[in-house]
C-alpha cells in the first residue's frame, strides 16, 4: 500500500473509532439513535456544501455521482441507525468483532467482483490475520452481560450489510472524475434525510408532537458530526487511491478504540483475549501496507 494511502487510512481509522465510542455514548444513554444519525449526517453535509462552494467545481459525471452517492447515503444512514439499536441490547465487545468479520468479507468480494481489484498473497495473508483480530475478541463469556443478545444480533447482521453495501455504492460514486465531495456531500445529505423520516415516524408513534430533543442531544450529534466528517473524508481520501477491499479491512481495526474507551469509561469486561487482539492486529496492519 502506498504511504499517502496508509496514513489517510490510518487518519480514518482512529477518528472513526472514536466516532463508534460516541455512538456507544449514545446507546449507553439510551438517546434516540435517528436523532443523533441526523444531526451527525447534517453537521457533516454542512461542512461538505461549504468546502466544495469555496475550493472546489462541479464535476462532469453528475447524474452518476447523485445516484450512487444518494444511494450510499441512504444505505450507510439505515446501517448507522440500526447499529445504534444494536448496541443498546449488546455490549461493544461483541457487537464490534462480528461486525468487523463480516463487514470487510462483503467489502472484499465486492472489491474483486464489482471493481476487479486483486490481492497479493502477502496481502491475503494480512487479511486472513485481520479477520483473526475479531475472531480473537469473541468469547461466551460475554453472553450473560447482554441485555437481549438474540436481538442485537439479529441488528448486528442487518447493520454490517447495510454499511458494507453502501461502502460499495460510495467507491463506486468516486470511480467518476473528482468526485469526492460531491459524493460525501450527497451522501451526507442522503443520510440526514434518512435519519429524519425515521426520527420523525418514531416520534410520532411514541409521542405524537413532543419531540424530546434536550441539549445533551445536540452536543453528542454534534461531536458526532465533526468526527464524522473528518473520518469519512479521511476514509474517501484513502478509498479514492487505494483498493477497497484493503482500506476497508484497515479500517476495520477501528473497532479496537471503541472497545479500550468502552473498557475504561464504562468499565465494560477485559481479558487476555482483548490484549492479544492489539498485538495482532498490529502484526495484520503491518502485512498490509
């Protein structure tokens, strides 16, 4: 992997695992997952619109650049607050190591299938490695820590397809020209929409007109909002000149910055199993870049 995409991935991967930890935050405080998705996508679409008025132009392939970024928007937005839901039934500790098995396996067979990307077998070996970091992570002793494990499961699953999938869309929207703005921002714009609809159904079920929006709502959307921004368009960056199918599996190690927070914030179960996993997943990185 080339250096300048290394430490754009490497940039994307810590701010979105501090990104996770406040989405922990959130399911932790039982605050409405579509609020705090809107107000994530919203800040980040801002921040998109304004950096392409001032220092960029409209690419040429528009038609193709709103449909798969809206699209990507859209799927990453139901992934996101799904996953939120899922966490509010288990802990960080499992939701995160299954999701980063089965995320980055539908991002490589997508990559290979869909942009015919290829691996070396060091980078084979890399990934095999990664997978393990997850693998290593999972232990049934967490089993009677969670609050509905079937449940969040079942939402474990249907979040990591739906944000695998729209990782696709959104490598797929910047195979046209300069792109990546204009696919963030659609796609931001495609997801604070989302987010709305279901913030809005929700509370019309639950509440008819009181919409419950309190001022430690704002700040978590808020600090969501900037990480978010910064991380997926450090992510874009990498995703842009390198192969997804090996940013996405970098990235994927994310899910160990979540999980040391969660452990010393919320004092959630450590083991020899989660120190081996940093060790590990420090040998995968290496094979791959």
């Amino acid at each position: 992997m080339d250096g300048v995409v290394f430490a754009w991935t490497l940039g994307a991967t810590i701010i979105g695992g501090v990104q996770a930890f406040v989405q922990k935050v959130v399911a932790n405080q039982g605050r409405n997952s579509a609020l705090n998705g809107f107000l994530m996508y919203g800040l980040s679409a801002v921040a998109a619109f304004v950096t392409l008025v001032l220092f960029y132009e409209v690419p040429k392939e528009l038609f193709e650049i709103v449909v798969f970024g809206l699209l990507g928007g859209v799927t990453h937005a139901i992934g996101n607050f799904i996953r939120i839901e899922s966490l509010k039934s288990i802990d960080s500790v499992i939701y995160f190591p299954i999701n980063k098995v089965l995320g980055p396996l539908i991002v490589i067979v997508g990559g290979i299938w869909w942009f015919g990307e290829s691996l070396a077998l060091r980078e084979i070996i890399g990934i095999t490695v990664s997978i393990c970091v997850p693998l290593i992570l999972v232990s049934s002793a967490e089993k009677h820590r969670q609050v509905n494990l079937h449940l969040g499961l079942i939402l474990l699953v249907i979040s990591t397809v739906l944000t695998s999938f729209g990782a696709l869309l959104t490598k797929k929207g910047l195979a046209y020209d300069e792109t990546l703005l204009c696919v963030m921002l659609l796609g931001q714009i495609a997801g604070a929409a989302t987010s709305l609809i279901i913030f809005l159904r929700e509370k019309h079920v639950r509440d008819g007109k009181n919409f419950g929006i309190t001022l430690a709502d704002l700040k978590l959307g808020a600090i969501t909002g900037v990480f978010s921004f910064t991380g997926f368009w450090m992510l874009l960056k990498a995703m842009s000149m390198g192969q997804i199918s090996i940013v996405y599996v970098i990235h994927a190690h994310y899910i160990l910055v979540p999980i040391v927070l969660s452990i010393w914030w919320y004092r959630e179960h450590i083991n020899v199993r989660k120190v081996a996993a940093v060790g590990v997943s420090f040998l995968a990185i290496a094979l791959l870049i």
